[in-house]
C-alpha cells in the first residue's frame, strides 16, 4: 500500500531515455498567480479514505474499515509537500514521524495551480491533478484509484480521497 500511496503521491515517476527520442519537460517557470501565491506553503498528508473497507493492519483482526489513514503507522503518514514561492516543490515522506522510518523519499522539482489543476515536473515526468479546496483554503483533496494488499494478501482496486491540510505559521 505504501508503494502505491508514494506512486500517487509523489508523482508517477516515469523514468526517461534521450536513446528513446523521449523529450522531457522542462521545468515550470514564472511568477505565481495570487491563487498561486495563496496555495504555496506547507501542506501535510491528513486523511486518506477509501470507497471500500479494506483491512490493512496486521492485527491478528478482521476490521475492514475506509479510513486507510487511521490503519497507517505514523510513518506512513508522515507525508509532507511543500509549494514554494519560487515555484519550486518538495515532497518528503517519512522525515519527521520518527527517526527509524523506512522508504524515506524526497522529491523535487516545480509546480503550478491553474483553477483547480495542480501540475508537477520532476525530472522526466509531469503529473496533473485535480484537487479540490475547501472553502477555508486551508485543505485540498484528490481522487485516485489505487491497488491495494489487504492484510490478508488480497489486492482490491479503489477509489480513495486523499486529504492535505496546510501547516499555518
């Protein structure tokens, strides 16, 4: 499930070969729009909830449930983008929930907003989401439909709603 959340997450990092006559695309440039500059901060991984129960603990328990965030460990949710004004991002996973986390990731690259599309490059992928802010504008979320292990070794595909909120401050 991690692996699936960090390939939704974190930009479907797509590997490229210039041997292939694959072009890249180049980094998003320019000055942030005021809807721009208003998003930009830090947002962290808040909630992730799936259309169907699903067990992913290993708690010697069947308890199927669609809130996937509340199954995580805090190293799982330990999830954190950061849009800056220099239309840089960075996205870390597993940096600050404990020192003993594993898979920890860092990714970098550039990002815009334009109405309600969120568009990454890093490296040689670009990566389009629809996100949806709250009135407040201090949350987004995002649909996707996912594969995902069961405790049980089941593998379900679903729909799940992943939630950001931003750090004020």
């Amino acid at each position: 499930m991690m692996k699936s959340l960090l390939v939704f997450t974190a930009l479907f990092m797509v590997g490229c070969n210039n041997d292939d006559g694959i072009v890249c695309p180049e980094a998003l440039t320019g000055e942030l729009t005021a809807a721009e500059t208003e998003f930009s901060g830090q947002w962290v991984f808040s909630g992730l909830v799936a259309e169907d129960a699903l067990d992913i603990t290993d708690d010697k328990t069947d308890n199927p449930d669609k809130d996937l965030y509340a199954q995580y460990s805090d190293c799982q949710r330990d999830l954190l983008y950061t849009f800056m004004a220099n239309r840089g991002y960075e996205f870390k996973q597993g940096h600050t929930a404990a020192a003993d986390c594993d898979g920890k990731q860092s990714v970098m690259g550039t990002w815009s907003l334009t109405d309600k599309v969120l568009t990454y490059v890093s490296g040689c992928s670009t990566q389009t989401v629809e996100i949806e802010l709250n009135d407040e504008k201090d949350a987004f979320t995002y649909k996707a439909l996912v594969n995902i292990r069961e405790v049980n070794g089941l593998i379900r595909n679903t729909k799940v709603t992943f939630t950001f909120e931003k750090i004020q401050g």
